[in-house]
C-alpha cells in the first residue's frame, strides 16, 4: 500500500515537472510573420488593437518560436520592433499582460530604434534658403547683357 502511494506521489511529481512548461507556452498563440508585416498589424489582427503592438514585441525579444531554424542572429531574436523578418514565428498573447508604465516604457525604448533608422534631418533656415546668392544673381545679369 505504502509503496503504491509513493509511486503515485512520483509520478505525479515528474507529470507537474513535464506539464508545467507546457501550460506556460499554451497561454501564447502563435503568428508566422509574412511580407508587409508590421508588429502594429499583427497586434491589430490578432490582439484586436493595434496599440499594444508592445505586448509581441516583449514576448519574443528573447527569441521567436522558431529561432533554432535560422542561422544569421538577427532573425532569432525581435531586438529592433521595427524589424521582423517573413517566415518568424511569433508568441501571441492571448490576453495582455503589460500594465501602462511598461507600455509606456516599451514605447520609449523603441522610439530610440526609430531614431536610430530615421535620423532627423537639420532645419534649414526658411530665410537663407529662398535668398539666391549675392554672385549668382551677378553673372546671371551678365549673361542677359
């Protein structure tokens, strides 16, 4: 009797072992990425608003689903959000999870990858930019003569 207990505790021990990761990975869904995605687009499919585009990116910074099919480094992980690549497949939350200061924090922190993309252009003096220059005026009233 006693040795029926403790070989159904253990069996029950290793079944929570085995079972526990897989229940964490069952509360994501999954989404294969295709040409013309964007993180804001598959969180409007499927998250139902696009806004909270953040909620896949922190799912997958660490590494997309499939990430032991690719050889080159920057399609295993979602380290930029505004560079996912077609044939990723990415964790989808089912539900969302971020509170508003770590969206808000996710924001911040992909604004910096935009910039780097994207530098600002200078500002150009609106002044300065319509006046021709003293010379080239000169020598085109020359050639008029």
């Amino acid at each position: 009797m006693k040795v029926k207990f403790f070989f159904l505790i253990v069996i029950g021990v290793v079944l929570l072992f085995v079972l526990a990761p897989i229940s964490s990975y069952a509360q994501n869904e999954t989404y294969e990425v295709v040409k013309g995605d964007c993180l804001w687009k598959i969180s409007k499919k499927e998250l139902k608003d696009g806004k909270l585009w953040p909620e896949i990116w922190v799912l997958n910074k660490d590494g997309v689903v499939n990430k032991d099919k690719f050889d080159k480094e920057k399609y295993k992980t979602i380290k930029n959000p505004n560079l996912i690549y077609p044939t990723q497949i990415l964790r989808i939350p089912k539900t969302p999870k971020l509170s508003q200061a770590e969206l808000q924090s996710a924001y911040k922190e992909a604004k910096k990858y935009w910039r780097k993309m994207h530098p600002r252009k200078p500002k150009v003096n609106k002044e300065e930019s319509t006046e021709k220059p003293k010379d080239d005026q000169g020598k085109k009233e020359e050639k008029k003569k």
